[in-house]
C-alpha cells in the first residue's frame, strides 16, 4: 500500500498524481485558517530538503466544505491529517471530521517541527482524539522521540489504531555567502534520503514494541528503499519528498517493489513484512532477476 507523505502532494493539482496511490494523505488541517510561515520556506540541501510551511491551510469548516467535496471526486481513499496545539483542539476536529463517510482514517500530526506544539503527552492528544471519533486514527510520531517504544505504546494505550512513522527532523541550512539560515524560521524539517535510517529504527522499534499497524516514511525513493520499511514491519509506505521530484515515483516504486520480491522468490508482501525480527528469513532469490536488478542499478 503506497500513500504520500502529508503536505507533499496537492491532489487538486495533480490529481493523476493522487490516482496512482492507494490512498490519499491531506495536508494538515487545523481549526482555524493558517498563512504560514514567512517565506524563505524551502531550501534543498545536500542530503534532502528543508520545509518550514507552518501547517498553511485554510481551516476545518473551508476544508469540509469546499476542498474535501473535491478530493472525494478522485475516486480514491482519503486519510484526513489534523493538527492542533492543545488536546481540545485534536478532539474538536477529529469531532468534526468523523460523521464523513469518505474519510477513511484521521492521522494526527503530533510532531510538526515547524510551529510550537501542545504541552500534553502523546497519551493525552491521542486519547482526545479517541473519544471524538469512531474512525481509525493513526498517531504520527517524531524521530527526535528519544524513546520511540515508550511513545508508540503511549499512543497504543491511549486508542491509537496505528502509527505514521516519521515526521521530519529539525535541521538547518546557512546562506553560502552571508552564512545566515535560509528560512525565515531558521530551523525547518529535514526529509529526503538522510531520513531513511531514522525512519527504518523507528519502524523496526514501534513494531517490536506494539505490533500495530505502521505507515513507513522518510526517504523512499526507490521500491528497495519501500521494502526495507516494509521488512522493518511497515504495513504501508508513504512518498514524500520524491513526489516533488519524480510525480511518477508511486506507481515506478510500485513496480520496483513488486520487483524486489520477484527477485527473492516472495509471492506476497505480507510474507516479508517484519523479516528483520525473524532470524530464520531466508528468502530464495532468482539468480537471473538479481543481475537483471544490479544490471538497471548501475
């Protein structure tokens, strides 16, 4: 199951985009309208991208009323990102998005590097949320969480159906010639490949820890990079920084994915799923496929 990132993808714009998913994951949305942050907003680095939007949207009633209609019309499954800065505010919109039918799941953004974030635990945001809504809610957890299984089994007691796993990491980029940051905020979340390490621990912990099910994300690039999420116990991967990039990224990583497991003789994803708790793995790869793949790796 291939999702895109929250705040990745604007579906309204390139709605083929958002048909080539397996669901669709909206930007953040928050009670009332937000502009943002002050631009400089985005930089490129090195090893990924700096963003620091500031959960820029236009509110729940505008979302409900003019942009949800809209996405429903994709004819895909839709995952509603909600964000708040207290535990009322988490409860009030999963409150108000749960009597949409054509909302499947609520992921609450937890962990936005990129705004000052409520005082209450993880427990106490995602129990709020739990009893505003019937629908699945997936908490998204920060990889700067020091201590990922406390969080997650956190998450788990409070009524948390699963987990999204990673938001970005605070990072920083200086100007070459005045060496001062770049983004207005100064510090924004790092995503891209260096993420992938920090995604892949996360992943592999939380599903030690919990055996919920876990949204991969943070630096998938190829279906390789997918599957190694997928062997640390992610049931779904999400696209995030790539989309920007390659908007043909789901279905070539669908592809690649499907690959991949051609290549060591698994006839299904779930066969593989958590391989990297189990000892006794062995695959049985496809000599042939295998020099065909580091063939087109080169």
């Amino acid at each position: 199951m291939i999702l895109n990132a929250s705040g990745c993808l604007d579906a309204l714009t390139a709605p083929d985009v958002a048909r080539s998913l397996d669901a669709f994951v909206t930007k953040t949305v928050t009670l009332l309208p937000r502009e943002g942050n002050a631009p400089v907003r985005i930089v490129e680095t090195e090893v990924g991208m700096l963003n620091s939007i500031g959960l820029a949207n236009p509110g729940i009633d505008r979302f409900l009323s003019d942009v949800l209609p809209r996405l429903e019309e994709l004819g895909v499954p839709l995952w509603v990102s909600v964000g708040g800065f207290c535990a009322g505010e988490f409860g009030e919109l999963c409150a108000r998005v749960d009597s949409h039918a054509e909302v499947s799941v609520i992921e609450l953004n937890l962990s936005c590097p990129n705004v000052d974030g409520p005082e209450e635990s993880v427990a106490e945001l995602v129990a709020a949320a739990r009893r505003s809504t019937r629908k699945a809610i997936f908490a998204k957890l920060s990889p700067v969480t020091l201590d990922f299984d406390s969080a997650a089994r956190a998450a788990q007691a409070a009524g948390a159906d699963g987990l999204s796993l990673v938001n970005t990491i605070r990072g920083l980029a200086l100007d070459a010639r005045t060496l001062r940051p770049v983004l207005s905020r100064e510090v924004g979340g790092l995503s891209g490949p260096a993420l992938k390490p920090i995604a892949l621990a996360a992943v592999h912990e939380c599903y030690r820890a919990t055996g919920l099910p876990i949204v991969g994300m943070g630096g998938i690039c190829t279906g390789h990079d997918a599957l190694e999420l997928v062997a640390a116990g992610a049931r779904a991967v999400a696209l995030g920084t790539i989309l920007f990039s390659d908007p043909a990224a789901p279905t070539r990583i669908a592809g690649e994915l499907a690959r991949e497991l051609s290549i060591r003789g698994v006839s299904c994803l779930d066969n593989i799923r958590g391989a990297a708790h189990e000892p006794t793995f062995s695959p049985k790869p496809n000599p042939q496929l295998e020099v065909e793949r580091l063939t087109v790796a080169r």
